[in-house]
C-alpha cells in the first residue's frame, strides 16, 4: 500500500512540472511506479527522477511520462504503439486511456519483466513483443499514436508510414550525446505537422534485437 503523502506528492509534483490533464494524472494516480522498479531503486519510485533497470536501460522521469502520454491527446477508442517498453510503466499509463496498447522493446528480458507485471496489474489491454521497434509493427498498424521513448536523429520512416490520418506521434529526436527535443508530429490529409515540445534526455534508438546476456 502507498503511503497516501507519497503518493500526494507524487501528483503535486506532476502538476508543477506541466501535467495538467485530468485523465492523465488520474491514470498516474492509479498506476503506482513501485512495481516497475525492482532492487536498489525501488524506495525511490515516487520521486520525479529517472531511475536505472535491466540492460542497461532506465524508467523515465514521472513528469516526462505524463507530458508525453499529455501530448499524444489519447481518445478512449485509440490504438496505440509504444516503441520501448522498458519497465512497462508507460505502456501501463497508456493502458489507461486507450482501447489497445502495442508496446515493443529489443531486449527480451524487458519484455518479459514488464508482461509478469502487466498480468499481476489486470492489464488485459497491452500486448508485449520482442522486437525491432524501428519498424514498428507492420502486421498490427496503422496506428492512432504512436510514442516513442528512445531518441532517434529523425523520426523513423517506418513509424511515420504506420500512423494514421489524424493520428499523432510523440518522440525524442536528436543525437543521445547532445541536446534532444521532444517532437510531436500530426498526420494530416496534407502531410506531416512537426512541434518541439521541449528539451528531453533519452537512451538511443538502436535498431536489431538485442543478445541476451
């Protein structure tokens, strides 16, 4: 059971850095992080910091997670893909506000941990792949949103192709080394709006599966 001043802070804290959205932060109220933290960590889970997981990956900050999930503007009928599932808590927060969530990660090992905590949560609406997710997923597209949470130098071709007209997908763009912007691209009748959003830090999108150790 969370500590309800934890969890109070938790939100208070989302709100200041700009999630404001009535649907999202009732997703995060009810999504707690501890599950998806596991080890040293886990104390931490309520504090609006990134944290390390497995291979060499990390949880992102809670407010980046919502002013993402904020961005996509989520309909309750929407079909959404997520490049990266990492420890499952945003494809959990997603699972919230849509009809069906894909979610994809190269490691494995990932993809294995976050689906034990998807089942032990109830969430029968995400469906977990191994997978290259620079291509994203051809069979099951297109797609209403489609959220990225690794930064590539362009938005990927591919990922581009699998949304749909009206759709919108958010993700990191730019070189891991440097400054990386957080970019929000609309598909319209006419073509591809772009926004930058804001300045974000995020782990390299890397195409191919990765070995497991």
């Amino acid at each position: 059971m969370v500590d309800p001043e934890l969890k109070m802070q938790f939100l208070y804290a989302l709100r200041s850095r700009g999630v404001t959205n009535a649907a999202v932060l009732g997703a995060m109220e009810k999504i707690d992080r501890g599950p998806f933290i596991r080890g040293y960590f886990a104390e931490r889970a309520y504090e609006d910091t990134p944290l390390p997981i497995a291979c060499g990956q990390t949880i992102s900050q809670p407010s980046v997670v919502g002013l993402m999930t904020q961005a996509l503007d989520i309909s309750p009928r929407d079909t959404v893909l997520e490049v990266g599932t990492g420890s499952g808590y945003q494809a959990a927060i997603l699972s919230q506000l849509a009809r069906r969530v894909y979610t994809v990660d190269r490691h494995a090992r990932l993809v294995r941990e976050a689906r034990a905590v998807f089942d032990d949560l109830g969430l029968t609406n995400i469906t977990a792949f191994t997978a290259d997710g620079s291509f994203g997923l051809p069979d099951q597209a297109p797609f209403d949103r489609i959220l990225v949470t690794a930064a590539a130098e362009d938005p990927p071709g591919p990922l581009l192709g699998q949304l749909k007209v009206g759709g919108i997908m958010v993700l990191p763009v730019g070189q891991s080394d440097a400054v990386q912007h957080l970019i929000r691209v609309r598909r319209t009748p006419e073509g591809l709006d772009y926004d930058e959003l804001r300045a974000v830090r995020f782990v390299p999108l890397v195409e191919g599966l990765a070995r497991e150790g």
